[in-house]
C-alpha cells in the first residue's frame, strides 16, 4: 500500500539526519587523527579539498538515491539501489532487518557512512604505509563500533525478541552483563562445561622437568615402536599451550604421538608479580635450551627434532641461534607453524607498536612488572572487533542469550601476563626495529646470533588468511635459514587453519617446492592439495625421527615424573 506524504516526509528527514551523521562521524574521525598521529599542534590532517567535495557529493546522491528506493519499495516499485554488506558481515543477515522499512533503511543509510568513512581515510595523506594503515584501523574501529546492531534502540532483532520473551530476554542480558562485569572481560563461551586436564589437554603424560618458567611434559606413546630422536614443542607464551592439545579428535600433540614421536612440550608458567622480570635471554635459557638439554639427555641421542608455534616458533629459532654460536649442534630439524623471523610486515598487530607507545611501556614495565593478561587479549579480540566484540554484546547482553559451549574460545579467553622486561625486549628489536633478520645484530644470551647459520631441514608452515602473522611475511624466513626449507601454505587463519585435523579432511593447503620465487610467484605456481597439512608434514617428519625402537614410559631413574600431564603450570589463570 501506497504510503502517505507524511511518511514521505519522515524518510527525507530520515535520510538528511544520516546524511549529516555520516559527515559528523568523517569530521570527528579527522579530529581524532589530528590528536592521535601526536603532532605538536594536533590539526587534523590537511585533505585535498577536490578530493574531498567529490566524495561529499557523491555520499549525498548515494543517500539520495538509498532514501528514494526505500520509498520506492514501500509504494510497491522495484528499487533501483540498494547497499549490500562486505563479503562475510553477517550483522545484518536476519530478516528482522529487512522486514521493517525502518531498519532496512537504517542498516544501509549506516553501511553507507561506513564506505563513507573508509574512502575518506584514502584520501587522507599519510607519512608511510604504516600510517596510513593505522588510519584504516581506527577508521573500521569507529565504524564497527557505531554498527546499529550494537544499540537496543536501533536493533529490530532485540525489539522482536524483548517482545516475545515479556522482557525476559532484557533481564539476561543484564544478567550477563553483571557477571562479565565481574569477570572483567566478554564471556564467549560456556567455561562451566571445560576444565583444563579432565575435557581438554588430555592428551597422557607427564612433567619430567620444571624450573620457574616451565614445566616439561613428556607424552606417553600410543605406537609400537617410536623413532629414537624426539620432537620438542615450543608453543607461544601468549595464551596456553592447550590450543594444540583440545580435544582427541582435534589435537596436534596427539596426532604427533600417534605418528610414533616421543613428544617433548613446553607448558610456560603465567607469570605473576614473582615472575616480573624475566627477560627474553631468561625465556630463551630457561624455555628450549633447557627443554632440549633435558629431551637429547633423557632419550639418551645426540640431535633431537624441535617445533615452535607463533612466539614460541620464534624463541626456539633464537634459541638454536644461540646454541650454534655456543658450538651446540643438538637439533636435527625445525618445524615452525605460523612463525615470525622477518617482522617488515607484521599486519595489525603492528601497528599497536610505535617508539612513542613503547617507551611509555619501558618506562613502565621495562624493568620490571607485568604486560596483564587482559591488554593482550582485548588487543587480539580488536584485530577482530565484529567477530569477537560487538558479536557477543549483540548475542550476550542485548538479547540475553548463553554462550555456547566451545573449545577454541574457551582457551581464547584464557590469556596469559608477560613479563615486562620480555615484552618490552620483544616488542622494541623485533616488531619495531626488525634486528632478528639481521645476522650479527642482536645479542641473546651473551652470544651474537646468526638465523643464517642454522643449517638443519626447515619444515614452514604459514596460513594464507592469518591476520597476526601474514604469510608473506612468514615466507620470508625462506631466506634467512640456511637450510633446505618446505614452505606450506595452508588455508584459513592462524588458529583455524593450524589446528586442522587429518580425519575430518576439510580446508585445503598449497605446496611448491620452489622458495627462490618471490611469495606471490611461489603461490601462482603452488599446487593446491586439499585436506590437512598434518599429512604432509606427518611425511616430512618421518624420515627425519631416526631408527625405530620399542617405547619408553615418561620420565626415567633421572628425570621421575612430578605429575601427570597437563600439570599444574597450565591450569594457573591470569589474576
């Protein structure tokens, strides 16, 4: 039904109000890079004016043209514009938002103040690529945040359903927001149903070493035989090592045991006050050095086989480092997932890192405190606002439902403190200054390292949609190790596309055993297999684990186990 100039009348008003909030939204955000780009007089950046009328005009005719096809499909016309969300933004994808002319012209008068804003922050100057990228990140910040799926008054979702609970709905969300208030962080999901070593990292073993940075677990075998050189797993020190270790169907650790590995892994401590100034030489000293010494001393072999994941990947690569200018020779081959040695292009995650920024931390923490748990973990949930923000402020508090129990999340919101004096290290000579790359450039543990000196088989596995270490960047390590490298491209992202189980054959990965081209060249010319990685690597490794023997039990008369798997440093939350 045809609907009356009155209504009419509301839609233009409508449309100007949007119009005016998108130009009001750009104004704030120009404002807001003049004071966070930290220049003396803080003005925000000088824009070409030409440029910038074009995008006004051409933001006023897309309201225009959005304002008179919404009045068009109430008269019963075909519209003739419509704005649709970006690939994969499921924000707006219940009926709710298109059954209603409101919100249906609500959802794309924002999604057009949204483009708005990203084309300004292009026409934006910028000192470098890095400013200019940190423009683009606050830029989807804003945007993300002003989302009208964030707001009880603007979501028809939460209207409806306020309405068919009675307001009970609105009595839970409130509920869950109390409760995350006290927890200090979002629930993501139902953490009453997990618990660390009774339905997740249940994988049977037992710590045969500790010291005050670790605890080493050693895995019970579940082949026959087992090749006599063992593997050592260094997961990253941010967040718990359990990610590779969730449940039977989806874990790493166990499919490297069933492989006939004796694994090796190292479970870091979350550190607390005690532990405030601990340093990167310490992570290295205390962290693989030791879990080598102790694995080769234990199975009684000369060379042992080493993993690293993310962070850990790159703390046991300085560490072999550190071993090779010691004259140590102990690791036969090195497995890196997702791993950091070239740090040029360090996605998002970069641009939290900045001189200005990181001396305040020194200053700070540099000699001693803790980087909390919860800076890290809001960090990472922001590369990733929409997904692991406002989806939970949508779902838990507006319209008040429970978290569903899973794995992966519940281990996300398990985060972990580090150590000032690691972090700031970490953070100034890798991430800022990029000196890892360099051979002579860092002195780690009283020794000049040299990546380039490490001879052994390299086995680099990067993910091809990884937002925290992109695989470009991860590639590059093809030209700082000195030995014979198998890059593997594996698909999704850093979490999803490592823990990627052989048995449920999903995903896919790409090979080439090219690495003299350039990334994009390798990948161009990369075969895509498709399942897991875990096969490919369960190939490589193979070979590379010695002669096979009859299996030992954890520990021996030296190392007697202290307790079974997963011990006790994993289950120590972040106060």
């Amino acid at each position: 039904m045809a609907q009356g100039p009155n209504n009419n009348d509301a839609f233009l008003g409508s449309a100007m109000q949007f119009m005016q909030a998108g130009q009001n939204m750009a104004q704030q955000f120009m404002d807001y890079l003049g004071k966070a780009t930290g220049s003396a007089n803080t003005q925000p950046p000088v824009v070409d004016p030409q440029a910038m009328t074009a995008l006004q005009k051409q933001f006023m005719d897309q309201q225009m043209s959005l304002w008179r096809a919404m009045l068009a499909k109430q008269q019963g016309q075909q519209q003739d514009f419509k704005v649709s969300p970006e690939p994969g933004d499921r924000r707006f994808s219940a009926p709710e938002w298109r059954e209603s002319p409101i919100y249906d012209y609500l959802h794309q008068a924002y999604l057009l103040n949204t483009q708005y804003l990203k084309q300004i922050v292009e026409v934006i100057p910028a000192d470098d690529d890095k400013a200019k990228n940190r423009m683009r990140f606050l830029a989807r910040q804003v945007a993300d945040a002003m989302a009208p799926s964030n707001f009880a008054a603007t979501n028809p979702e939460f209207i409806k359903l306020a309405l068919e609970t009675k307001g009970q709905s609105i009595t839970d969300g409130i509920n869950n927001l109390l409760k995350d208030f006290e927890k200090g962080r979002i629930s993501m999901t139902d953490e009453s149903v997990f618990e660390v070593g009774k339905n997740i990292a249940t994988t049977e073993g037992a710590v045969v070493f500790e010291n005050e940075m670790m605890q080493l677990i050693q895995y019970a075998p579940l082949t026959p035989k087992v090749g006599t050189r063992p593997l050592v797993v260094v997961p990253p020190c941010i967040n718990k090592f359990y990610v590779m270790d969730l449940q039977p169907d989806n874990s790493l650790i166990r499919f490297m045991v069933e492989q006939g590995n004796t694994v090796f892994l190292v479970s870091w401590r979350n550190p607390k006050e005690e532990q405030g100034h601990l340093t990167w030489d310490d992570y290295l000293e205390h962290g693989p050095i030791a879990a080598l010494h102790v694995a080769r001393d234990l199975c009684k072999v000369k060379q042992v086989n080493a993993l690293g994941f993310c962070v850990g990947g790159t703390i046991l690569t300085s560490a072999l480092a550190v071993l090779k200018a010691r004259g140590e020779d102990i690791v036969s081959s090195l497995t890196l997932l997702t791993t950091l040695l070239d740090f040029s292009d360090t996605g998002e995650i970069g641009l939290f890192i900045d001189e200005q920024g990181l001396t305040t931390r020194e200053a700070t923490i540099g000699n001693g405190g803790l980087l909390p748990a919860r800076d890290l973990q809001n960090t990472f949930s922001f590369l990733r606002a929409n997904d692991l923000v406002w989806n939970y402020v949508q779902n838990n508090y507006l319209k008040g439902q429970k978290p569903q129990a899973f794995d992966l999340l519940y281990w996300n919101s398990d985060s972990t403190n580090l150590p000032g004096p690691f972090a700031c290290w970490y953070m100034r000579n890798l991430y800022l200054q990029n000196n890892l790359r360099v051979p002579g450039k860092l002195e780690m543990c009283g020794q000049r390292i040299d990546l380039g000196t490490l001879g052994m088989p390299v086995y680099l596995l990067a993910t091809r949609e990884d937002h925290i270490v992109p695989w470009q960047s991860a590639y590059q390590s093809t030209r700082i190790l000195g030995g014979k490298v198998r890059f593997v491209l594996g698909a999704s992202g850093h979490i999803a596309g490592v823990i990627n189980p052989v048995s449920k054959n999903k995903r896919s990965y790409w090979v080439n055993d090219d690495v003299k081209l350039d990334a994009e060249g390798w990948l161009s010319a990369a075969e895509e297999k498709k399942g897991s990685w875990w096969a490919d690597w369960a190939g490589w490794i193979k070979p590379l684990a010695g002669d096979l023997r009859a299996p030992r039990k954890p520990g021996n008369t030296k190392y007697k186990p202290i307790e079974p798997a997963p011990g006790r440093y994993v289950k120590e939350r972040a106060v």
